[in-house]
C-alpha cells in the first residue's frame, strides 16, 4: 500500500509539473484537450459522483464533453471559452466539488479552466453512446493492454557482443548513447552468481572446482544445465512464486492466527512443478481450475489428479480468519475473496484490480462492473451466502484399505470408552451414597432425587436443598478427581486410627497383666517377655504360661481382644477399601487404553483445495461502494473490458459448463489468460523472471502494469521475451538458459564514472547490479556453509516458537496453559533444513528473516525490498543463530584442516566468497585469529570449547557478517 501511495504521488506530481507547464506556456496555440489533459482529471476528482455506475449527483455526467454542455440541474457545466462562467469551474473553486476527499490541485484547476477558456477542444468526435462500463480510447490504447508485438531483433554496431537476442534490444539503446556492455566477470564471480540465482545456495569448493578446471568453450552453459538439473531449483524459484501466492501456514486475518496444518502440500507442489519444468500456462490452469479439471467426487485419486487438486491451495493462500468465529463473520467471509482476487490479479495480470471494488479504478480503465465480474469467476468456489470454513474444505486422501482399519479401531476405541463412561456412572453413584452419609437420614431420599433431577427439571426447593450441600452439588464426571483426594484422606486416617487403637489395646493388656502378677515376680516376667525363646529358663517358661497375655502384639490381639482384633480389622479393610477407591486411575487407564488403540489408527491426511459444490451456482451481484449490504444489479463472470475490446476474437467466460459438472469459470479463465493472446500474462511472468536474475524489472512495478506504475524501460525486448516465451512452449528453464548466457547477464559490476553520468540508475544494463542475498538464502548460506544444511526436500514445515527474550527462532514450543515458558525442548536437525520448510506464520515470523526483509503475507508479496538497518548488524554479531552456527562453521574447519590455521582460512574463504584468499588476506585472517586467543583464555562460560575453537569462530562470524557474504556481485 505505501508503494502504491508512492507511485500515485509521483503521478499527482508529475501532473502538477506538466498542468503548471501548460497552463503557463505563452505558445496558446498548443491546444488542450478532453482525452489527452481533462478527463484523467474528472476521472481522479468527480466521475465517481457524475458518471460512474449510473452514478448522477445533480443529473451531471461528466464523461463526456458533450454531456458536460449539457449539463444537469444547474444548467451546462461548461461555457467553452468562458470558464469565469461555467459552472464547474465556479463549484471548484468555492471547494464545493469534489464534496469530499482533498480538493482539486489548484495545477489541475488550472488545466481545466484554461481548456475551456481555448473552446473545450476535443481531437475526435464522440460516441453517441456509452455504456455504464465505457472505456475511452486513450485507455484503451495504453501500452500493457496493446497485445504482444513480436519485434524484430534489432541490428547493432557490436554484433559480436550478442550472444542472445535479448543483448541487441540492451545493447542498441546503449549504443544510442555511445555506451557498451563492459567487460565480462571473472569465472568465480559467474559459479557464485549462477548458483544464487538458481538455487539460492553457495558452491561447495568441489563444485567450483569442478567448473574452475574446466576449460571447454561451453563449461558455463553446462554449469547452467546442472544448476537447473538441481532439485534446489525448485525451492528457490519455488520461493519467488511462493511470495506472490502469498504463502503461509497460518491463517491470519486477527490475533488467533489459526495453523494451516495441510497448507505444505501446495508448497511442495510449487517446487515440484518448477524442478520439472512444468509449462507456465499449464502451472496456472492447475492453480486456477485444477478441481475443474477432475470430476468430482474426489476420492481415489490418481497421482496427477492429486496434484491438480493440491495446486488449488494457490486460491486458498489468502488469509482467513472465518474458522477462528470472528466478530463480524461476513466482514471476514467477504475479504477472503477481495483478498483472493487481489492475489490473482496482482500475481497473474500484474494489475491492482482490488482499487476498482468501491468505484472505477481512478487511474486505469477498470470499471467498478469489472471488480464483480471478475469476483463472479471464483464465487461458486468462494460462495460466502454459503461459506465453508478452512476445515470443511479440505479433502481427505486416506485409502479405503486404510479407512476400513482406522474404523476397526476406532470401533474398538469406543467401546473401550462405553465401558469408562458405565464406569463413571457407577462411580458418581457410589461417591453419591458416600456423600449422603452427611446428610440427616430423614433427607436422604430427597436429597438423592434432587442430585438425579436434571438442572431445569429441579424445583426451587430442590435448587435449594443442593445449595446446602455443595459436595453433592458439584459432583460431576468432570470433578470426580476431586473426590479421590478425600478418599485418600480418609484411607490415611483410617489406617492411622487402625495403628492407634491397636497400640492403645496392646499396652492395655499389658498393664493389665503386670498388675495380676506378684510383685516378687514382675521383674521376672518383665525379663522373660524380653528374652528370646531358646534363652528363656523355666521359671521364666512357668510364668509365662501362667500369664500368656505378657506376649500380646498386634498379630495375637484377636487371642487377647476379639472385639478390639475385630475393630482393628475393620478399620484396615476400611482403609485399604478406600485406598483402592481411586477413580481418577482407573479412568485415567481407560483412557490411555482408548488412545493407544487410536494411536494405530493409520493417519488421515488432508490436502488444502478450492472447489466448488456442484450444480449450486451462486449469483453474483455489484456492492454499491463496496458495501455487501447494499447489493445492487447482478453480474455475470468476465475478464477485464480494456482487455476485451483490444483482442480481435474476445473471449467470453460461460456462466455454466454444462460439460462439466462445476461451473467452468475458473477453468474458461484459465485457458483465456493462457490462449497466448492475452497482453498480460506472459508479460508479467517474464518481467518478473527478469526481476530475479537482473535485480529490478523491465517494469519495476512487477504487479502494477497500468498508469500507476512504472513505464517499461524495454518495451520492445519486453514484448519479445514475452512472444518467444508462449511460442516456445512456455517452458521457464529454457527463459532461465537464455537469460543467463546473455552478455548482459555475464557483465561485471564495475561501474565507470562515463557510465554513471550517462546512466546513473544502470536503466540501460550497461554493468550488472551488485545484489543483496535474500532472507532464505542468507539463512540457508550461513547453515550450508558449516556443512550441517539437511537438503531433503518436501514435507511438514519446521516448527518455530519464541525464545526467552521474545524472538521467533526455530524450535519446539512449550508452554504451559497460561503461554509461560517451560523448559527448553531440544530441537532435533530440522532446524538445518532449507528456509523454505521453516513455518511462514503470519503473527510470528521467524527473526533472522525478518530482519533481512523476508515478506509479511498481506495478503502476498508484490516485490521484496532491501533494507540496511543497524538491527541487522546487530542480529549478524549478537544472535543465537550466528554464535551457534560460527561455532559449527569452526567445528567444521577443524575437522576437515586440523593444526593448520592458513589452510582453516583458505577453506573458511572459498565456503563463505566463492574464492581463494590472497596471501595477504591469509596472513591478516591468521593474524586476527591469534589476537582473538587471549580474550577466551579465562573464558568459564565456553560450554568445553578451546580458546583455540572460539578464537576461530569469532574469525568465522566475522566472514559471515562481511557484505562479500552477503552481496553478490
């Protein structure tokens, strides 16, 4: 939105400078005109109130100049000649027009009366009828909406510096200028170049090797042939697509930011169809219309037709909050689908379509009508009358020979789970009973009744009585745990009274029995009930005999004491019975049954797809202003009008296929964009390949190809790239081969001052730019450098949680109820994988891309920026990440150039630039690394390392934060 504002302030701008110009010229005979000065003006300040949609503040409409001599109820708007008389002119100036928003520039008021003032000058006769979606003939002739002109190569003074066509439609504008390709880069600075575009990660030194030694005439063409033969390819230029789907796994929209468990699956599918080269107009038709193109219902699906399915999740990357119950749920249902089209047009069209939902596009020839027919093609998939939620659009892909086990166990699953709830039902009965022990006996059976009465059955009395009670109140399945804690308690006290009474009992009948015996002999007995058997003597045997009750226990209290040994045995059994009361356990044991059998369920899979309910055809209709409240007349589905008119054999999107059993919108759209006829498509797609390898596009507004945007610097190659594009089979390797074996691409990056004089933002390509690497690529770089990246493809995407100081890193999350940290979990080598698997979250992006400018999916990425901020300092000398991973960096060279430090800097030196070290450069890196060695001497915090692995870590972190890291050239 902001580049948006931008641009539109550099339009007003440059209005105000030519208006100002003009109405300041002395030449007066250099008429205005309506088409060419005027009308872009009304159509910015007054046609959305006098003209569009019908729109007829005061009975004006303002299209046209001869409806403006007509008038409305004020009369003619303009007196040719007179703008002191006309009426227009008048309610501008007294602020009265535009009625809202900022007033008219007084540069463009300008413009207006000095038209008038020449006669209100016209250079064609008009139409004698326009309809409400008129476009005029000056939009109509605007450069992106002309169909692609094959245009032939042009001839140049150089021609041996052309070594693709593209190099003669640079190289004959520089030519223009006196100026020239300048020299070709060195073979390590092409390898390094070559691999980052491709695959977005480093050469390995046997790699550059590899093509350093080869010496043949086409040893880079064959470097560019194993770069794209890579599987890596797929997940970097994957990524480049990824960015403009607006992919995430999460679903955005407001702070719940649900996940999007299945949405992985269209990732993968996106860097699958690059690394085979799937055709370009095959790769959108499956993303608009796969569903379309397999007859549903889908089930038993065959490889491909799984693919098309999975490719729909292109038309589900928008975000969408309608499953997390938003507050204004039809609010939310609605902008999934302004959010979906502005997806589609800004990534396929180029064009921002979505500023034509509330009024005609301001700037390009989009009429409001357009926004809701275009809308009418993705309705029946997106039907928010009859919206389904992200779960109930996913489609299982689970077998039937796995469907049928996972139903034989989730059967038995119930059943063990029917025998629990028997048991929780026999539980609350019997603590029931335990309880109404408390109750006074006369109440009992009221008490009992009300517990059983359902809650709005009980009467007041009964509400009443359970008050009284809260123990009883509250039981419940859910708070029988609650219960086990008293039982327990009374187990203990029980067992505790049990011990109790029978030491009570025990010295009883033994102070009993002493005060029977003689006084002579108590010493005696008292030494006999001490002795052991076999050392007693016969006195001693006599007396005890005499007084068997001097060896009471509590094992022989039922001899002494029956009623007490009874008591006593009661209170045990009581405790163990209540000890063995433990529901919580048993349930607990149900439950864990139930789970393990569920857990050898065979896992349902789902994928993420768009499609449509057969034979339900919603109706789409035009929202006055935007509002879905105010429905007004119904539209029917249809590409762009400016489009339309300009194609010698229009297309026309059928409401119903009757072919098929969806509607066919989407998939009738599909094939029209990809016929080769549309102006737009390849265009765009071929501009934006030329972004990613050159640094900026032809157009440097990649999703804005109307008046807003930037103007193409090489109109001609544009439309000739585009031409050989959809002539040659779409094919995006073959584009990838042709690009990058140009003289063009294989330029060096030294700049001359001749040059920057000439051509000071290189808009002629005389010199390649000098690149920053992207967020992944950085990330994957510093992790493929160490030797540690895992470079398996595809798959569920890496988990990412917040650290303790609040930073998204890669790892396990583990909070507690409340979201407080708990103990670290250890995170197994997925935090190695490629950047592309990390979660993309839209409330928590991962640190060390955010700061490096990777895209905030609102609702997709139109172009990455590149900033230099201090933070990112910051984050390369103070973050987790570089510390843990300059340290592997030094695991590595030690390992691999063990007790030599000039080899350590060599290796650490081709890894991270793609070269080797000067002898200088290695006496310098060895001499910094021996100066690092007394500040780790006394270190106690280095976790086992030497002072020797610090020392070169620290060398190494330094590598990974240069800008000969971080920038290619």
């Amino acid at each position: 939105m902001i580049g948006r504002l931008f641009l539109a302030s550099l339009f007003f701008a440059s209005i105000c400078l030519n208006s100002t110009s003009a109405a300041e010229s002395a030449d007066q005979t250099a008429k205005l005109s309506f088409e060419n000065d005027v009308r872009k003006i009304l159509k910015v300040h007054c046609l959305h109130c006098h003209g569009e949609n019908g729109e007829m503040e005061g009975s004006l409409d303002l299209r046209l100049k001869r409806f403006m001599l007509k008038g409305g109820d004020s009369g003619p708007a303009i007196v040719p000649g007179k703008s002191d008389q006309s009426e227009l002119i008048a309610r501008i100036e007294a602020g009265e027009m535009p009625p809202e928003g900022k007033p008219m520039p007084d540069a463009e008021l300008a413009i207006l009366k000095q038209w008038v003032n020449q006669g209100a000058h016209n250079i064609r006769p008009e139409p004698e009828t326009i309809g409400p979606d008129y476009v005029a003939p000056e939009d109509q002739a605007f450069w992106s909406f002309q169909p692609v002109k094959n245009y032939p190569v042009p001839k140049v003074k150089q021609p041996t510096l052309v070594k693709q066509p593209v190099d003669a439609f640079l190289l004959s504008k520089l030519e223009a200028k006196d100026l020239t390709f300048t020299s070709q880069a060195d073979k390590t600075i092409l390898a390094r170049r070559a691999f980052y575009d491709l695959i977005g990660l480093p050469p390995t030194p046997e790699e550059l090797k590899q093509f350093l030694d080869d010496k043949s005439p086409d040893a880079y063409e064959k470097l560019i042939d194993r770069l794209l033969a890579s599987p890596h390819y797929g997940e970097r230029w994957g990524r480049h697509w990824l960015d403009v789907a607006g992919y995430a796994d999460s679903e955005g929209y407001n702070n719940k930011d649900q996940e999007r468990p299945w949405a992985f699956r269209y990732r993968d599918y996106v860097i699958r169809a690059f690394n085979n080269d799937k055709p370009y107009d095959q790769f959108l038709k499956e993303q608009l219309a796969g569903d379309e193109m397999v007859k549903p219902p889908y089930h038993k699906l065959s490889p491909e037709e799984m693919e098309k399915l999975v490719a729909t999740g292109f038309l589900r990357m928008a975000p969408d909050g309608t499953g997390s119950n938003p507050a204004e749920k039809e609010v939310a249902k609605n902008q999934v689908i302004i959010d979906t089209v502005d997806i589609v047009s800004s990534s396929i069209l180029g064009m921002t379509i979505a500023c034509a939902q509330c009024h005609d596009h301001k700037y390009d020839p989009i009429p409001q009508n357009d926004y809701y027919r275009f809308r009418a093609i993705f309705e029946p998939a997106l039907d928010w009358k009859s919206w389904r939620t992200p779960v109930s659009r996913r489609i299982s892909i689970m077998s039937d020979e796995d469907r049928k086990v996972a139903n034989e166990l989730e059967a038995e699953a119930k059943k063990v789970l029917a025998e629990r709830s028997e048991l929780v039902k026999k539980f609350i009965d019997r603590t029931l009973e335990r309880e109404l022990m408390d109750v006074p006996e006369d109440k009992r059976d009221a008490m009992r009744t009300a517990y059983k009465t359902s809650g709005k059955e009980r009467s007041k009395e009964q509400v009443a009585m359970l008050k009284e009670y809260p123990r009883i109140n509250r039981l419940s399945a859910g708070s029988l745990y609650l219960y086990d804690r008293t039982l327990q308690e009374q187990s203990g006290k029980a067992a505790q009274k049990a011990k109790e009474l029978a030491k009570t009992l025990v010295e009883k009948i033994e102070k009993e029995t002493l005060e029977k015996i003689p006084t002579d002999k108590k010493a005696l007995a008292l030494a006999a009930k001490k002795a052991e058997v076999k050392n007693r003597t016969e006195a001693q045997k006599q007396l005890l005999a005499e007084f068997p009750a001097l060896l009471v226990s509590v094992s022989n209290l039922e001899k002494f004491d029956p009623k007490g040994a009874a008591e006593i045995k009661h209170l045990k059994e009581e405790s163990k019975r209540l000890s063995e009361l433990k529901t919580t356990k048993i349930l607990t044991e149900y439950s864990n049954k139930a789970t393990a059998i569920r857990d050898k369920k065979p896992k349902e899979e789902f994928i993420r797809v768009l499609t449509e309910v057969p034979g339900k055809v919603p109706k789409t209709f035009f929202f006055n202003r935007g509002d879905f409240e105010q429905p007004k007349h119904e539209l029917q589905p249809a590409g762009l009008t400016v489009i339309k008119s300009n194609l010698k054999k229009p297309v026309e999107i059928p409401s119903v296929n009757k072919d098929i059993p969806t509607t066919g919108r989407r998939l009738a759209y599909a094939n029209y964009i990809t016929n080769g006829q549309h102006p737009l498509t390849a265009r765009v797609f071929v501009n934006r390949l030329w972004l990613h390898h050159f640094g900026k596009g032809i157009v440097a507004s990649p999703t804005d190809f109307g008046k807003l945007g930037i103007p193409p610097t090489h109109l001609e190659l544009l439309d000739w790239l585009a031409n050989d594009f959809v002539t040659n089979g779409w094919k995006i390797k073959r584009m990838h081969k042709m690009l990058m074996t140009s003289t063009a691409y294989m330029q060096s990056s030294q700049r001359s001052d001749d040059y920057d004089v000439a051509d000071p933002d290189n808009l002629l390509y005389g010199h390649m730019p000098v690149r920053r690497l992207e967020a992944e690529t950085i990330r994957d770089s510093i992790i493929a450098v160490t030797g540690k990246l895992k470079t398996e493809l595809y798959g569920e995407p890496v988990p990412v949680k917040e650290d303790e100081v609040g930073q998204i890193v890669v790892g396990l999350a583990n909070v507690d109820s409340a979201g407080r940290q708990k103990k670290n979990l250890k995170m197994d080598d997925r935090k190695f994988r490629r950047s592309i698997y990390v979660t993309v979250s839209r409330s928590k992006p991962l640190a060390v891309l955010d700061m490096f400018d990777a895209p905030k999916m609102e609702p997709n990425c139109e172009k990455r920026s590149s900033s230099t901020v201090a933070p990112q300092s910051l984050l390369m000398m103070n973050s987790a990440f570089m510390v843990e991973n300059a340290e592997l960096f030094a695991e590595r060279l030690l390992k691999e150039k063990a007790g030599n430090k000039a080899e350590q800097v060599k290796l650490a030196w081709i890894l991270t630039f793609g070269k080797e070290p000067s002898a200088e450069e290695v006496q310098q890196s060895v001499d910094f690394i021996d100066s690092q060695l007394p500040q780790f001497k006394d270190n106690k915090n280095a976790a086992g390392k030497t002072p020797e692995q610090l020392a070169l870590a620290t060398f190494c972190q330094a590598l990974l934060s240069s800008n000969a890291f971080l920038y290619v050239d």
